[in-house]
C-alpha cells in the first residue's frame, strides 16, 4: 500500500497538470493506476510509452510502444525543437 500523503501529493500534481505522459508503466497497480486513469476521464490528454500493452491504451490519446529511453529523447528532442522554434518568432 503507499503512503497515503504521496498519493495525496500525487491527486494534488494531477488536479495541476493540463496532460498525462505515461512512462514504462502497465498503469496496473491500485491505487496509483487510478490518478492517470481519473484525469483521462477528465479529459487530459493522456501519451503512454511502454514496451507492451497497458491498462490504459484505450483511453490514451497516443500509445508508443517503444524502449521508454528511445521514446521519451525523441519526445524532448521534438519539444525543444518545438520550443525553439516557437520562442525564435
């Protein structure tokens, strides 16, 4: 069972965050799996990254299954080409 203040902090994160990014994770494990699941629900995009299905696929907006280190430098190599390009406007 976890902690009931860290789980706690995570509910508060989640209220905070505008999307959810999912890394290396089956999102099967209670009560943790919930706060992902809860603000897909919501409407917060949701990207997941793992090597194999989750428990949450069809409520992702973007599943790539690929090696979370290969998969997330792409993604941060995209954001900050994004960011750059964006910020040099």
């Amino acid at each position: 069972m976890l902690p009931v203040v860290e789980m706690e902090k995570a509910e508060s994160f989640a209220d905070e965050a505008d999307a959810v990014l999912i890394v290396g994770s089956t999102v099967s494990v209670w009560p943790a799996a919930g706060i992902p699941i809860a603000m897909a629900k919501l409407g917060k995009p949701m990207v997941i990254v793992n090597q194999g299905e989750t428990d949450a696929d069809e409520l992702a907006d973007v599943v790539i299954e690929e090696n979370a280190s290969t998969a997330v430098g792409a993604i941060v190599d995209a954001l900050v080409g994004r960011v750059d390009t964006v910020g040099a406007g």
